[in-house]
C-alpha cells in the first residue's frame, strides 16, 4: 500500500510505502513506512474518513503551527510530512520517532531510578510549557505520549498525540471561560482531580497529569490504579474518589525528595486561568538533582541498562559429563 501520491493512494507517483503496523491508537492505525525515493523511515498514521470524530487534520495543523513557531526546529516536536484523504483513510506522515516512556518503563522491569525520573521530568515540563505557549493544552498526559526520539535525537523528549489537544486561549488571546460541565477528556489514571470533577481543562491539568506521571515512574504503581468496577463509569468514579482521597504526602511517601510533591501542590494551587511559574517548577527538579547530587549527564536507565547487556560476555554452553 503507497501513500502521498497523485492517484488516491496508487503506487504512480506515491511517496512512501507502507511496510508493517507498529501501533494503534483512538483515531486508527500507526504504520512503518518508507520514503520511495530516500529510503527514510517514517511514521504512518491512517484514519478512517467515516470516523465519527476525525482527528489527524487537526493534529497535522497542530504540528505545523508547533514546527513553523519554535525556535531551533522546536526540539521534542515532531516533524509532519504529509496529510491528505487518500482512498477510504485520512493519511498523516510523519518523523519516526523511537519507543515511548510507556515502552522504556517495561524495558526497565517497571521503575526507574529518580535520576532518570528528574532528567525526564526536565524535558517533559519544557514540552508543555512550550505546546501552552502557543496557545494550546494537550488534555492527555502520560507515559505513552512521550517518547524519545531516533538517531541524534536520542536523549531528546518527544510530546506526541495532540488529538484531544484543545486550545485553551481563543484567537484574540483571552483565556477560555470556566466551566462545570464537561465529560472527562484524557486518561482517567492520569487526570487531575478538576478534570474528574468536570471542570473545563487548563495549563494546570496537564501540569497535575505530568505530576502523577513522575509519581508513576518513582513507584511503578499509583493508588488508584487496579481498583475493580462493573462499568467504564463506575471505575472512572472509584479512580477519582481514590485520588481525592489520596493526599499528594502519602502519595509521594518513601520518595527520596520532597519536590515532586511541592510540583503537585503547587499545580493543584493553581487557578484555573492561571499562568503556571514554569521557571519554579524547573527550579524544584534542579535542585532535587543537585541535593541528591546528580549530574544531567543523559545516561537515562535505559541506556545503562542496555550498555549493560551489551557488554556482557557470551554465556559458554555448559558441557555434560559423560
């Protein structure tokens, strides 16, 4: 199957070429492909055009305005290469980018180092704080929708999936009026607790989310996570009734630092059109690092580990004596 050509996605004069599937998502199915003519790796992203609430287009615009703004080719933005309605799909092309924290999290048996966790942390708040900068909140925080990038880009955090983004500042600049009656948008295990009561999502939300992220990371499993309920609704209840009952203290118990829990209140203080102090929430991972005396050195666990395995020496079969 070819993308991006002349002929609604015949082979005659097509771009790239699907290869293998290599993940879904709510909007349909992600795709290795390759450039025809370069040979360059990329991601395919297929939409069906029946979809009830097609995202890609907006998300393709989303990239655009991201790349198009920042300053030094916007690092941790992924680069698009093409949108079009070919056939029976809308088609996105975009960066290959490498495994998402998710994946690197079960690569390193389910918990890292705080280390990792602060470094992470570092590059995560900056994507947020640039994607608020241009007007936008992403809605959908967590370890799945950040990855690490390919090649050069290795070490850099990639924010992805912008198709719950929302745009949190209208065309004139003024903040979105407060609301009491929305639905929950986003993952309930990572949703802040305005968003489980239904209250409209601002930059404090994403911030929250990013919170219970790091938390995730440090302790491998949330409070809330596991609870059992007979319906969708019944758990997203139990889940918020956890972590309304859950204080970020005893959340964040055994950790080595106080500061995820400062970045946690913090958020949680904020007023829903309130401009969060990036530079603050910046200082406290800083100083965690250096009072735990780190260095920001990039050799992320999964690195380590890897290195590891790598250097290991061959294992010698074990002879049998006769």
């Amino acid at each position: 199957y070819y993308v991006g050509g002349g002929s609604e996605g015949g082979s005659s004069g097509s771009r790239w070429r699907l290869m293998k599937q290599i993940g879904s998502g709510s909007f349909g199915d992600i795709y290795l492909g390759v450039n025809c003519v370069s040979g360059e790796p990329v991601a395919v992203k297929l939409e069906p055009v029946t979809a009830r609430h097609p995202q890609l287009e907006a998300e393709f615009k989303l990239y655009q305005l991201l790349n198009k703004t920042g300053t030094v080719g916007s690092p941790g933005v992924a680069k698009v290469m093409h949108f079009a309605k070919e056939l029976r799909h809308n088609v996105l092309v975009m960066e290959l980018l490498g495994p998402s924290l998710e994946e690197l999290f079960n690569f390193c048996s389910r918990r890292f180092s705080v280390k990792t966790v602060l470094m992470l942390a570092d590059q995560m708040l900056s994507r947020l704080e640039y994607l608020h900068s241009q007007g936008w909140v992403h809605q959908d925080v967590k370890p799945d929708n950040f990855t690490m990038g390919q090649g050069a880009a290795m070490q850099t955090v990639y924010l992805i999936d912008f198709g719950l983004c929302k745009r949190y500042l209208d065309f004139k600049g003024r903040h979105i009026p407060y609301r009491e009656d929305r639905h929950l948008t986003g993952t309930a295990r990572y949703a802040s607790v305005n968003a489980h009561l239904g209250l409209e999502q601002s930059r404090r939300d994403d911030l929250e989310s990013l919170g219970y992220c790091l938390a995730y990371f440090l302790s491998s499993q949330l409070p809330w996570q596991g609870l059992k309920a007979n319906n969708k609704r019944q758990k997203y209840e139990r889940i918020s009734e956890c972590k309304m009952q859950t204080s970020v203290e005893s959340l964040c118990q055994g950790f080595p630092c106080s500061e995820l829990a400062m970045l946690i209140n913090y958020c949680r203080s904020l007023h829903f059109d309130e401009a969060p102090d990036y530079a603050y929430l910046r200082q406290l991972l800083r100083i965690a690092m250096r009072q735990l005396g780190y260095q920001f050195d990039w050799a992320f666990d999964w690195i380590v580990l890897r290195n590891q395995i790598c250097s290991q020496p061959p294992q010698q079969p074990v002879m049998q004596q006769q």
